[in-house]
C-alpha cells in the first residue's frame, strides 16, 4: 500500500476514450441487431438474425451483419435476413420501438458495469480493504464454528460438559464444576463468606 501511494499513476492517454468509445459503438450495433430479431420475434416470426453465410467468410457477424444496419434503423425487418424471409415480420413501428428499448436497456446496463468497474480497479478504488468473500471467510460461520472451542472454552473446549449445553445456576450456587465455570479457583473464605451473605438472606 505505501508504495502504491508513493508511485506516480499511469496518466489517462488516448487508448483508454478510444477503447470506451469502441465498446459502447459496439453495444449500439448489437444493440441494433437484437432490436429487429425481438421484434420478429414479438410478432411471432420467430427469432431472426443477419445471414452467417453470406460473405466470404461465414460468421454471425459477417457481411450481412454490417450491411444489414442502414435497412435495419430504417424500419426493414427483413433486412440481411436469409432467404427465404419468414412470414409475419414486424413493422416499422414495432421495430423502431424495439430498436428504442433494446439500446437504453444495453446501454444502461453497460454503464452500470462500467461504473462497477471503475470503483472495483479504478485509480481511486478502495485500498487495504477485505472483499466480502474474504470476510466471510475469516469471520463467517463456517470459521466461528472451527474456532469455537477458542472462542467460548466454556461451552465448546476441553472441559465443557458433556452435553455442550451451558451450566445453569440458581441465585447462589457457587458450587465448582468441571471447567471454567462460575467460582472455579476463588478461595474458601471468599466462597463462605458468600454462603454466610446467602444464609443471612
């Protein structure tokens, strides 16, 4: 930690915008994407995606991915889809609507993860504090009830009863038991003289 605190930070250059900006372009274009296929897929044509076959290299986001998106924000449900095209596409209003929902819904969640990050590795995250996992692996259950003999030698130790259950005594009892109990090691004049009180009463 005192190093860290001694160490000049790494200054914010531009490869780290770039990087955030490239990710949330992505997210928009998949974004894209998802919308027209819940729409389809409202509308009972099933789920539709961007042809994988198309181009020369197949993959689902290929060729007609990316050239699929102008047809896409214009309101196509059919565009890029392979042929041939299922009966009972959405229209442009349930697209655009589709479109609306999907982006704010991946946007917000990008930015929550985002914000998460940041606190969890950024530059001015928490130092020298346990996670959760870590404290409740120091003083969760699991550890008390290993550590209970240490923690409470009365009812777990060596010399615990029996049972395990605590000792109970009335008012006065100062009878010794077996182990760390209740006038265990006080002196005879100091038990009668606690007896005398007692009668006295």
């Amino acid at each position: 930690m005192q190093r860290e605190r001694r160490r000049d930070p790494y200054p914010w250059t531009w490869e780290i915008p770039v990087a955030v900006a490239l990710a949330a372009l992505f997210v928009v274009v998949i974004g894209i994407q998802l919308g027209r296929s819940v729409a389809n897929l409202l509308t009972g044509a099933g789920w539709t995606w961007p042809d994988a076959n198309a181009g020369a290299f197949p993959s689902p986001i290929g060729t007609a991915f990316w050239t699929s998106l102008p047809g896409v924000v214009g309101g196509h449900a059919d565009a890029g889809l392979p042929t041939p095209t299922p009966d009972g596409l959405a229209g442009r209003g349930l697209v655009w609507v589709s479109l609306a929902m999907t982006e704010v819904a991946l946007l917000s969640a990008s930015i929550w993860v985002g914000v998460w990050a940041y606190q969890r590795w950024g530059p001015g995250r928490m130092r020298g504090m346990a996670t959760a996992a870590e404290a409740e692996k120091i003083l969760g259950v699991t550890r008390l009830r290993k550590v209970a003999g240490i923690v409470r030698p009365d009812l777990y130790g060596k010399h615990a009863t029996a049972t395990g259950a605590p000792v109970q005594r009335t008012a006065g009892d100062l009878t010794e038991q077996t182990g760390p109990q209740l006038g265990h090691g006080l002196s005879p004049w100091l038990l009668n003289g606690r007896r005398t009180k007692e009668e006295e009463r």
